[in-house]
C-alpha cells in the first residue's frame, strides 16, 4: 500500500505549480497594497505585512532560475510556515496565481526530471496532469534569510 500525504497544490504559472504538505501552509490572502516590493534578489522580491510581522515575499520561479511570471487579478499571496520555526524567519510567503487546490500526493506521483536540478528544487511531480514542484524548504529558509537581512 503506497503512504499518501495530503499536500495543497499552489498555482504559480498556468503551466506549473509548488506542491507543499498542507500543513505548512499558514494561510493564502488576496494580493495586497500593502506589499513592499524591492529589488529582487534571486527570487525574494518584497516583503508583505501579515498578522503584525514582516514576511519576506518570494517568487520561488526566480528562486530555481526561471522568470518571475506576470500576475494577473487571480493573483494571491501564501504564508508557510518555515521548517525551523525560526523566531527571526516564522514565514516565508510565495506569489502565486490563483486558489490552492488540495490534493493526496502518492509515492507513485513522484516523477524524476532529468536536467533540471537545484539546490532548492526536491523533486518534480505529476498529479492527475498537473505538472508542480516539490521545494526544498529545508534549504529555502536560510536562502531567503540570507537575502532578507
């Protein structure tokens, strides 16, 4: 029998999506005015105000090489819940585009792609499709540490 694990599926793009265990999402918000928007660097692109705390906001496609895309009205805001539990970084947050959609990720959905490896990037799924990343949270909280600071 395959371990299933509930995960919420983020649309980042029309084509790809950031597939994370669903409880590590905090919350998913409207796109905001209140976002500070500064100089990308490598993928943290601003930082926005949740529940009285600064949390860095992150394009995780420019995190792993890719283009920031454009977001259009449909365009949302998820807070995670760092792997540490870090009281300097509680959050990391990720532009996404659209509603989250909760799916059950099987060992069978892992699929291996060949020349796309990096180190924020654990694995490549399909799920019913839809084709998403897997982060590597792990190595994103002290990436993003390092720019935020």
């Amino acid at each position: 029998m395959n371990d299933v694990v509930k995960c919420t599926m983020l649309p980042l793009s029309k084509e790809q999506n950031l597939l994370l265990p669903s409880n590590s999402l905090a919350e998913v918000v409207k796109n905001r005015s209140d976002m500070l928007v500064m100089g990308a660097r490598e993928g943290v692109i601003g930082k926005i105000q949740w529940r009285g705390r600064s949390v860095p906001l992150v394009s995780y496609e420019a995190t792993i090489g890719h283009a920031i895309p454009s977001y259009g009205r449909e365009a949302r805001i998820a807070v995670v819940f760092t792997p540490s539990g870090d009281a300097s970084l509680p959050y990391i947050a990720f532009n996404i585009q659209g509603s989250p959609k909760l799916v059950d990720l099987a060992d069978t959905d892992v699929v291996s792609v060949e020349g796309e490896e990096h180190a924020l990037l654990s694995a490549h799924v399909e799920i019913d499709g839809a084709k998403a990343f897997i982060p590597n949270l792990q190595a994103l909280e002290p990436f993003v540490k390092m720019r935020v600071n």
